[in-house]
C-alpha cells in the first residue's frame, strides 16, 4: 500500500479545491458521484466499509453503484486522501491519513482509532538486508466495549 503525506491529517481539513486539482492531476476526472462518495466520507470516524458507504448514499436518494462506490474509494486511497485497511471482513475507509493505529473487533468487525502515540521510529527499523521500511502500521485485535458487555451478560444468563 502506498502512503503520501499531504500535510493535512483529515479528509476533513483538504479544501476541495485540492482535492480535484490532485484528482485532475493523476488523470482522474473531478464527478458528481466521487464529490458525493467524499462528501460522505467527511467526518466520520467509524472506518466504513464501501458497502456502508453505499447504503448511506442510498438512504439519502443518491443513485450510484456499488461498484462505483468501490472504484472511487480505491481511487482515493491510491491519492493518499483516505487509508485503506485490509484485515478480516470486508475492507475499510478511514479518511484520517495521519500516522495512527488501529484495534479491530473480532467479533463485530468494527475498527477503531487508538490513542497510543505513534512510534515514528519503527519507520527505522532494520527488518533485514535490503529492505528498507517506508511506514509501519499496527492494528491489534480482539474485543471492543460493547461485545466484551454483550459476552459478560450472556455469561451472567448462564449461570
């Protein structure tokens, strides 16, 4: 996966302005429906999967495809303006770019941001003779709050 910096950390804070001229620019033409697909990106925090994506767009009287959708959110990840989280389950949007990580739910499924401080220094790590690391990215994985709450009231009721 490639990372480019673009000095602003959320999709959030990039005029769009920026956007299509870097859009315009890798010769990718500036829509309606990837104005739409960013517009509906902007602010979350929940690292939606396209599908989610599509529904919200959907839910809103918005006529585009799913593979639409898919397309452009990959097209926006190759741009560096949104990350694109591979792991179990289907993949994952997150709009923040900033260097950050992540915990994954086993159960739900869900991605979460966590406040543990990134460690640029593992960007410098010596992994082996003639690999050279350009970023690291750590998700760690197991319960989150609500199914942690969910499994101690299923254990309750068995008792």
């Amino acid at each position: 996966m490639q990372r480019r910096s673009l000095g602003q950390p959320r999709l959030d804070g990039i005029p769009q302005a920026v956007i299509m001229q870097m859009l315009i620019m890798n010769s990718l033409r500036w829509t309606r429906q990837r104005k739409l697909i960013l517009d509906a990106l902007r602010g979350r925090k929940d690292h939606p999967t396209a599908e989610q994506v599509y529904h919200d767009l959907r839910a809103k009287g918005t006529t585009v495809s799913l593979a639409t959708v898919y397309r452009t959110l990959r097209a926006l990840a190759r741009q560096g303006l949104v990350r694109e989280l591979h792991g179990e389950g289907p993949d994952r949007f997150d709009p923040d770019t900033s260097p950050h990580y992540h915990f994954r739910c086993t159960r739900c499924g869900h991605v979460f941001d966590v406040a543990v401080p990134y460690k640029d220094e593992l960007d410098q790590v010596v992994v082996g003779p003639g690999f050279v690391v350009s970023f690291h990215e750590i998700t760690w994985e197991g319960l989150c709050p609500s199914c942690r709450g969910r499994e101690g009231s299923q254990n309750d009721e068995g008792r």
